[in-house]
C-alpha cells in the first residue's frame, strides 16, 4: 500500500490526538468515524477538502470517460453538448463521501454492488479500503477509462458493461452484496448517451419514474437481507421550473419494495460559479440556488440486527 494511502486512513491512539493531547467528544467521533456522524456534512471545511485532496492524490480522475455531456436546461428541455470540459461541467462524485458510505453502513471487507457505476472514484475508493466492488456501466469508454486509472493506482475494482436495467442477466443469479452505493440518474439533468436504455435520456419524468422503479425492484434483489441501500439524489425541476418532487418518489420506490427509510444525510456542496448566477436567476424567476445533495439510506431486513452486523466497526 502506498504512502499516500497510508496518510488517509492514519489512526491515532484512542481519547488523543497526535500530539498527546486529549481530544474534545467532537474529535472523539471523527477518530472513531472519520467525521460525527451527524444529518449534514460540510464539504467546504477545510478537513473535507484536505481528505478530498489526499484522495486525489491518488490518481483518481472521475470527470475521465465522460468527454460527451449533455447539460440540460430544464426551461426549454434543450441540451448543450460539452465536449472534453466534464472536470469543469458535470457531476464529480466526491471520493470523501465514497469512504463514508462505506465506512459507515458496509460490512468490513463486505461487497458493494453500484448499478450506475460512471465514473472511476466509487470503485477506486472502495477497493482502497479494502471492500470488493462491482459495478454496472452502460459506456464502454467510460469502463476504458475507469480501468487504465486503476491500474495505475493498483487497485481491482470491477465494471461490468451493461445495462443496469437487466441486471438481473448480468450478475449470476445467486450472487449477494453487503451494500448497495449509487448515484442514479437525475431523469434529464444531464444525459451521459442518448442511447434508448440510458435512464437519463428518458422523454418524460413518468417515463423514466417507471424505469426507476423497475430497475431498483430488481437490483435488490442482489442485497443481502439486514444490509443498506444509499443513494445520493437531488431534486430536478420540469421544463416550467416546477421541481418534479424526485426525492419524495425515490423515497416512496423503496418503501414500496418493503425497504426501510432509515437515514437522510444533507451534503453542503461547493458554490461553484453560483454567486455569479444566483442574483440573475433569482430576479428573474425567485428561484432559490442549490447548493446541497441528498444522501438517503435504506435498510432491508431486521433491524435489531444491525448492532450485531456492524460490531466490528471501530
């Protein structure tokens, strides 16, 4: 194991920090959970970004496979096509979050399933730490991409070229995961291919609610029983601007499959080129800038059983 990867998961003897000195309880959570396991998580502190940083560092490049992006705008449902400006104008999943999620809610050395895998950070970051990944992506240079960064880093997450709505023919029947960690489509949000089978390129919210819930019906299939389910969503607005309420129908899909809805954790997310936009955008259409993501947990199964599953996180 690399230095750089020695730095992240660094521990310090238990009540002290580095230097000997006792720690307060806040410090006593975040040795023991890398942050308090509290409702929001702040990206913008500065101990966020500096293990962001350290995670980089490795050689993850998640904006990588992603060169051809649709970036709708939901007002006219028109789509403006970027070409090699992903780092800059699409959707990066943050790796700090990746190491929570599954630190927090997978079993030690357990087997996470991503059935809309994208770019390299989740697989990378869990075959780091020590977990088996799997994960399902319906573009073949996005997989190209994902596997040349993990050579390079030496680490052996799996994509499986497919398409996640007929996973249940791409995974062996029997096969069983300890956590399942997506970050599914946000309907036309931004559209990764225009292939009919992409749940991004659906033509109506109805549409695509429909796949969704098809999709999921069959994926947990996969969970074993007295396992969670995360998924990180945000809402999305209609082409009059009217948001589609796509949290609460995320909420109500799962519940319908029988899954409790255990957790919801806020992401405070970085502003970006948002205080540039937010006067214009509010003045014209009182619309309020978004600067957080959901983080919502489920749980199937038993849930007395989860100290017993969990015990050996410390």
């Amino acid at each position: 194991m690399s230095k750089k990867v020695n730095k992240i998961i660094i521990t310090v003897q238990k009540n002290f920090d580095l230097f000997g000195k006792e720690m307060t309880r806040k410090y006593k959570l975040r040795h023991e959970f890398i942050f308090p396991p509290f409702s929001v998580l702040n990206t913008r502190e500065g101990i966020w970004q500096r293990r962001k940083r350290e995670w980089i560092a490795l050689g993850i490049k998640g904006e990588l496979g992603r060169d051809v992006v649709a970036i709708a705008n939901t007002t006219n449902k028109k789509y403006e096509y970027f070409v090699g400006r992903s780092k800059s104008d699409t959707s990066i999943f943050d790796p700090v979050l990746c190491e929570l999620a599954y630190r927090w809610f997978c079993p030690a050395k357990g087997k996470i399933l991503d059935p809309f895998a994208g770019g390299s950070t989740r697989g990378v970051v869990a075959s780091v730490l020590g977990y088996d990944y799997t994960g399902i992506e319906i573009r073949k240079e996005q997989i190209k991409a994902n596997e040349e960064q993990a050579e390079k880093i030496k680490v052996n997450p799996k994509w499986i070229l497919g398409d996640s709505y007929k996973i249940n023919k791409l995974l062996p029947k029997k096969e069983k995961y300890d956590l399942i960690f997506t970050s599914p489509p946000y309907y036309d949000l931004e559209v990764y291919s225009e292939m009919k089978n992409d749940g991004s390129a659906k033509q109506t919210y109805q549409e695509f609610i429909k796949w969704y819930e098809q999709l999921f019906t069959k994926t947990i299939k996969f969970l074993n029983q007295n396992r969670f389910l995360v998924v990180q969503v945000g809402e999305i607005r209609d082409k009059k601007g009217v948001y589609q309420n796509f949290i609460s129908d995320t909420i109500t899909c799962f519940k319908n499959m029988g899954l409790y809805y255990y957790n919801e954790i806020i992401l405070v997310t970085s502003v970006g080129s948002l205080p540039i936009r937010a006067g214009r955008i509010f003045r014209s259409s009182r619309k309020i800038g978004k600067t957080h993501q959901n983080i919502l947990v489920f749980y199937k199964g038993d849930l007395s059983k989860i100290k017993k599953v969990f015990r050996d996180k410390k």
